[in-house]
C-alpha cells in the first residue's frame, strides 16, 4: 500500500523527471550522431587523399614504363652502332657522330 501511495502522491514528478531524461537523452544521441559524422568526413578526407597518391603513383609507373621503353630503343641503336663498327672496323664515336647529323 505504502508503494501505491507514493506513486500516486508523486505521479507527476516521476513522470516530468521521465520525461527529462528521455528529452535529454535525444541531445546525447545527436551528439553522438555528430561525432560520428566527424569521423566519417575525417575517414573520407583520408580514403581521397590516399586514392589521388596512388593514381599518382599509378602515373609515375607509367612514365617509367615509357622510360625503360626508350632506354631499350636506345639501347638497340648502340648495339647497332657497335655491330657496324665491327664491321667496317670504324670507331663508335666515328659512327655516333655520323648518326647525330
């Protein structure tokens, strides 16, 4: 008797003090609705940043595809020249000089 006493004598303060938590219990949640929207941007910066290092890096491979493509044709050429020069019993330099003009 006693319990059902106090709860109706009291009734609407347990009520508004309910009510209370449950409304502060809503800013909480945004809060931490923020702080995880913080860190959703701050996980997006870094997923940008490393996908343009690595598109990057991506281009620097490929110019040095290119790179080692030219150092091969280079290559081809000198033995080339050497090839010739042992032929005719010429020196390179003789032969490069004679390709440069």
């Amino acid at each position: 008797m006693k319990i059902k006493e106090i709860v109706t004598k009291w009734s609407w303060q347990i009520l508004a003090i309910l009510f209370m938590l449950l409304y502060l219990g809503k800013g909480c949640t945004s809060k931490k609705i923020a702080k995880i929207d913080k860190k959703i941007d701050k996980t997006h910066i870094e997923l940008t940043q490393t996908v343009d290092s690595l598109s990057s890096e991506i281009s620097n491979l490929k110019k040095e595809i290119i790179t080692e493509k030219e150092m091969e044709s280079i290559m081809w050429k000198f033995l080339e020249l050497e090839e010739l020069s042992d032929k005719q019993n010429i020196p390179i330099n003789e032969l490069k000089y004679k390709d440069s003009k």
